[in-house]
C-alpha cells in the first residue's frame, strides 16, 4: 500500500469524491471544490492507493507511481497549537474496513507528519474514539454541536424513530402536543444541504508523536 498527495496526482480526483461521498454525500462540485485545495502548504490530503502490483502490505510514503485502487483519504491541515497537525475525514473503503488497514494507514500518517516536522496530532471524532484509543489518541474534550447527519447516523435515527420506542422527552410530551407519524426514512445519498440538523457529540483527541 502507498500514500500519495491528492495534488500531484489529480486523476485520483473523482475516485476520492466517489469514496468520501460512502460515508458524508455531496455534490461532486462541492467535493472537488474542496479536493481542489490541497496543496504542501495545506491543507492536503493524502490518498492511500492498494498497490497490488507491488506486493506487501508495507506503506511507502515516498510513492512516485501511484497505481492500484485508492483505499483511503485523509485531510490534513495545520492545528491551533505550533507544532501540531489536524485531521479530519479519515477513511476506509468499505471493502477494506474490520482489516487492520485503518490502524496502518493512521501509523503512517503518524510517521509522515512526524517526519515533516509536527510534534503532535489533533482530530475530533462523533463515533470512533474507541479506535483511536487504541492507538494512543487522548480524548482532551467533548463539545456538542449542531451538525448534518451523516449517512449512516441519518437513516438509523430515522429507522429508530419508526420502530424504536420513544425517548423520555417525547413520551413527556405526548400529552400535550400531538402526535405526527414519524418522516420515511432518509433516502441514499441525500445532500448534504438537505440532511436534517441533529445535535452531535464531538469528541476531540489528539496524540503526541515526540
């Protein structure tokens, strides 16, 4: 497996909208709008490619031929403090998820910042604070914010709230105001702009490299 910068391989362009939009749907103009801006000086992002053809499973941060299908993206831009990195939308492809795959490629970006010059890494996670755990991420704090639903969030809370039971506060309001027939669920792919807002737990890590 390799890690190549988006922007000096910009054939990869739609393949990453076509993996980002697997778990966070937008246009594809959007999308490239904002693959478009990655640069050395950041934000970057980098974009793990399966190297079939190369054997192994070791990463090679040094890629000059990117070939194989991309597996992986990360975003990754200065952070507030010197010294440190942000990342943010992290992921695997779905074919590759429960493999190990995610924990190499977050080593190797461990490596490759370290290497251009960061001393530690923060990123806020709503759902995998357990995975970063393991990899000796630290949860500094919990903010709750009002967000878009992203996929799979969207259509359980709305596959909850046809099947589930209600929650506290909407068995403690049933008696004063009435009761409407829960929305169908979101269908697949709904825009970004027009998935509901829902109040989101953000838990932000980070990790010191040295």
């Amino acid at each position: 497996m390799k890690i190549v910068k988006l922007h000096e391989f910009p054939s990869l362009m739609d393949d990453c909208c076509a993996l980002l939009n697997q778990e966070w749907p937008r246009s594809k103009a959007a999308r490239l709008h904002s693959l478009s801006k990655s640069k050395d000086s950041y934000p970057m992002c980098l974009c793990l490619l399966d190297d079939v053809g190369d054997g192994g499973d070791d990463m090679n941060t040094n890629a000059a031929n990117p070939r194989g299908k991309l597996i992986g993206h990360v975003k990754v831009s200065r952070g507030i403090t010197d010294g440190e990195a942000y990342i943010e939308s992290l992921i695997i492809d779905k074919s590759r998820r429960g493999q190990g795959v995610g924990r190499k490629f977050m080593s190797s970006i461990e490596k490759l910042l370290e290497s251009y010059g960061f001393s530690s890494i923060s990123l806020h996670t709503i759902d995998a604070s357990s995975f970063y755990q393991k990899l000796g991420y630290i949860i500094v704090e919990t903010i709750e914010a009002l967000g878009p639903a992203n996929q799979s969030i969207a259509t359980s809370q709305s596959a909850a709230k046809t099947h589930g039971k209600p929650n506290i506060s909407e068995e403690a309001s049933s008696s004063a105001v009435p009761v409407f027939p829960p929305p169908p669920p979101l269908p697949l792919g709904l825009p970004l702009i027009n998935r509901p807002l829902i109040k989101q737990e953000k838990i932000v890590m980070k990790k010191t490299l040295r």
